[in-house]
C-alpha cells in the first residue's frame, strides 16, 4: 500500500518519545510526506499553525481526545442506546487551532494529568516497593510510568507493567478526568478542520463505537492493530455516512509510517484543512 501520510503520531510533548526536530528524519525513513502530531490533551508547543511544512514534510497540528460516551444523549433528550464497553473512546483532531474553550479544557486536563500521575507513582511504588525515577509533570501518562517501572528494580517489563500494575483492571490503576462525547465533540469542531474517531477495533464494542460516525467527521481506517480486525465495518460506516478515511501507525516511539493513508484517501482529507504554512 502506498502511504501518503501517517495521521497518528505522538511526541514528546505527550507520551512520545519522538521530537518535533527530528520529525522530518524519521517520516523520510518511513516513506511518508505527511505527519500529524496528535498528542494526548495538549498543544503541541512547537506548532503554531494548523498546517506547516518542516525540512520538507507537511505537519498536521492535531491532538487526541479521551471522551466518555456513557451519559451520551440523542437528540430526543433519551439515552442514547450502545454501549461501547469502556464506556471511552477517543477522538482525534486536524488542523488544530487555538481556541479558548479547547484551551481551558486541555489546561484542566494537563492538571488532572499531573494529579493522576503523582497518584500513579505513588501506589506503584508503595505496591511494588520501589523508587521510580519519574516525576509527574503535564503531559506524563501510562507509558511514562510503564517506562519508568521497566528501569526500576521491579520484575516487571514495560507490557508487564500494564498487565500486572497499572492497566485498567490493575491494583495501581488511577482514573482520570475526561469530557463527555457531547463536549469533546463540540470544542474539536470548533477548534478543528477534521474529528475523527480513533482505532474503532480497540473498544469492547467497536460497532457501538463506530456509530459515534454520524456525529464525526471521519473514521480512523487504517491502524496496526495486530490483530485480525474486520474492516468491512469501517468501509460501510464510511461510505453510508459520507465520512473521511483516516489512519496512522499510533506511533509512539519514533518509527513512522507503520500505518497510514493512501494518497487517494488522504486527498479527500487534504482538501478540508487550511494550507500549509512555510
């Protein structure tokens, strides 16, 4: 498959490991000319614009959203039936720009992150009775704490640490604060050229996930899932509903172009965002 861009990567400015300088580098090593950083509840810091273009490679300025969809209503003002499992999903933003309310909603979350990961260390620390060399700052996550325990004396690896600790259903797992579907949706579309809905095979119930779709404006198609996944569903949520085919590798170390978009289906998104700034 001819990929044209990788549309879900993460960096340092979240739960990343890849830097906005080397970017450019690593997207020629994967074959694609177009990026988007999505990071986790945040800006990132080093893009200005909705659409830039650095040492020659396209960068989408996005971010990725965790909403809950329990308390999700239709437009009756009942209950909206579907259940997604988790009861989460996320989003995925293009074209990101600044708006107020988004910023006050990823400011709140940025706090909520810290908390949570202060929380975080200290229950694995006091669980497996070690010292983790990490500190919670905004944008710290899962992974910066499973990394941190893959270091310490712990007998636990970097999967280790989220099967036995700090997973979902893990003794030292901490919740964190989201926004209603009904809320994220509406702070991405105001802020955002492209909402898309994230890997739809990763929730307990990707049917009921991928009818979120009549709300969005497009589906996450391609994802390296490492499972079988049955893509038919997606390609009939998007040709019933109208919607865009999205997809990236998810990356969050710093090999790009593991997954993404065909050049076909990423002309369709193109022709949505603002041009690129230089």
């Amino acid at each position: 498959m001819d990929i044209a861009a990788d549309l879900h990567v993460h960096t340092t400015a979240s739960d990343g490991r890849l830097t906005l300088d080397a970017l450019p580098t690593a997207a020629r090593a994967g074959g694609v000319e177009v990026v988007a950083v999505t990071d986790h509840d945040t800006f990132h810091p080093g893009l200005d614009a909705p659409v830039s273009v650095r040492d020659g490679v396209t960068v989408i300025h996005g971010l990725e959203l965790r909403v809950d969809v329990s308390a999700r209503t239709s437009e009756d003002g009942q209950t909206a039936s579907g259940d997604t499992g988790k009861r989460q999903v996320d989003l995925l933003g293009y074209g990101v720009r600044r708006t107020p309310a988004l910023t006050d909603e990823l400011d709140r979350l940025q706090r909520n992150r810290v908390e949570r990961g202060a929380e975080l260390i200290e229950r694995v620390e006091s669980y497996v009775d070690v010292d983790l060399d990490v500190e919670p700052r905004p944008g710290i996550g899962r992974p910066h704490v499973a990394r941190a325990i893959d270091a310490s004396d712990a007998e636990y690896d970097y999967q280790g640490a989220f099967d036995h600790l700090i997973g979902d259903d893990g003794p030292c797992f901490v919740p964190r604060e989201i926004p209603t579907f009904e809320t994220g949706v509406e702070l991405l579309s105001e802020a955002c050229s492209v909402v898309s809905l994230a890997h739809p095979f990763r929730y307990d119930d990707p049917e009921a996930a991928l009818s979120l779709a009549t709300e969005l404006d497009a589906v996450e198609r391609y994802y390296p899932y490492g499972f079988e996944v049955d893509e038919s569903l997606v390609d009939e949520v998007v040709e019933r509903e109208g919607v865009l085919a999205t997809g990236g590798s998810d990356a969050h170390g710093t090999e790009l172009g593991v997954c993404g978009v065909p050049r076909k289906a990423f002309a369709a998104i193109r022709t949505r965002l603002p041009e690129a700034v230089a």
